[in-house]
C-alpha cells in the first residue's frame, strides 16, 4: 500500500456539511489529528443547514474542533434541512460565490451515494464547483446502511478518536435521541477504516477519492 505524505507547508481545507454535525462525524478526527501534529491548517468550515439550537450547536463544535488551527473561517447557513433537491438555484450561486472566495488544496465533503438526500445534494454541487481541486468525500453511518469501501484513510491514534467522540457528545446534544448518534457507532467506524488500512492504533477515518494526479516533484 503506497503511503502518500502532505507537504510541510500552508494547508487549505474546505470543509462542507448539509448539517450541523456532518463535518464533525465524517473528518472530525482527520482535523483534530492534523491541528495535533502542528499542520499549518487554514480551514474553511461551511454548515449549510442549521437554524436555532442545531446554529448554536455547529458554532460551538468547529470552535472547538478547530482549536489550535493556524486560521479559521467558520459559517453557517439556514437553507432548509430536508429540501436541497428544491433549493437548487440558491444552493447553486452559493456554491458559486464561494469558489471565488476560497481556493483550497483540499475539499472534503459527502459522498457522491449518501442515502441522504441533502448529502447528495452538496457531494454533486462540490463536484460541479471545484473542478479543479482534490476532493475527498466522507461518510456518515446512518439507519440506512449506505455503507461502501473506501480507497483513501488517514490513520488516528486512539486519544484522537475517544477526544472526537468526547467532543460529539458534549456539543450536539439534541441527536442524543438518535440510535446511531453514539460512541459505540463512532467508535466502531473508526476501528473499521483503521482495521482497513493496517493503522498503527487500529484507528482511522476513510475517504472516497475519485481522481488523483501522482507526480514526483
């Protein structure tokens, strides 16, 4: 298995969620591993779809996710949960507008078959926008068993994963309720991909890549 390495430079990462907690489950433990080997991350954090509580719930998560990030530019929308399909042409000049903002080395986002519909909706607008970028779409485990293999991963140590949970639980206590919100459920994905990938602490989050370019500089 060929292990590709980032350079020791400035990073800029876009990251995009529907929802308020979707960056946190899907990269959350990548961000906090990264921020904790001293990468000079600059961060891009777009929540598409929070209003109220789920607002004051995504603001608090990426400040404290992001702790320790070189810089950190944070929004969040009010586009209707559930409605993304009906939202297109709001959704699209979003999507448009911010391209002209940010130019990142990488984009993570949700996968192009996510069993949700909103998921979808900003994997196919992310692919659409950035056709030049390095996109690297996440998962989120869900009832409806969308589950896929993976050809991208990125080894966690255990503290990183159990600080990510800690970290879940303490800021988005209104997905309590959910069956599958829970450290078990996290905790489990992770020891998959880490299994997956042989990673040193059994630990890590997988990621689809759907082009890359190799070149030896």
């Amino acid at each position: 298995m060929l292990e590709l390495a980032l350079p020791k430079r400035r990073l800029d990462v876009l990251c995009l969620g529907a929802h308020s907690d979707d960056i946190e489950i899907g990269v959350g433990g990548t961000l906090l591993h990264w921020i904790a080997s001293g990468a000079d991350l600059h961060v891009h954090w777009a929540v598409l779809a929070a209003n109220g509580e789920r607002a004051r719930e995504a603001k608090a998560s990426a400040a404290d996710f992001l702790t320790g990030a070189k810089k950190t530019t944070v929004e969040v929308h009010a586009f209707r949960d559930g409605y993304f399909d009906y939202q297109g042409a709001d959704l699209k000049d979003w999507f448009e507008g911010l391209k002209r903002r940010v130019s990142p080395d990488i984009i993570f986002t949700h996968a192009r078959e996510d069993a949700h519909q909103d998921h979808r909706a900003v994997s196919g607008l992310t692919w659409n926008s950035f056709r030049d970028h390095t996109i690297l779409e996440y998962e989120i485990p869900k009832w409806d068993g969308d589950l896929r293999p993976l050809n991208m991963f990125v080894p966690l140590p255990a503290a990183t994963v159990e600080r990510k949970i800690q970290l879940l639980d303490r800021h988005f206590g209104s997905q309590r309720s959910k069956d599958w919100f829970n450290a078990a459920t996290f905790r489990g994905l992770a020891r998959l991909r880490g299994m997956e990938c042989r990673a040193a602490e059994g630990f890590a989050e997988g990621f689809m890549a759907r082009k890359s370019v190799l070149a030896i500089a």
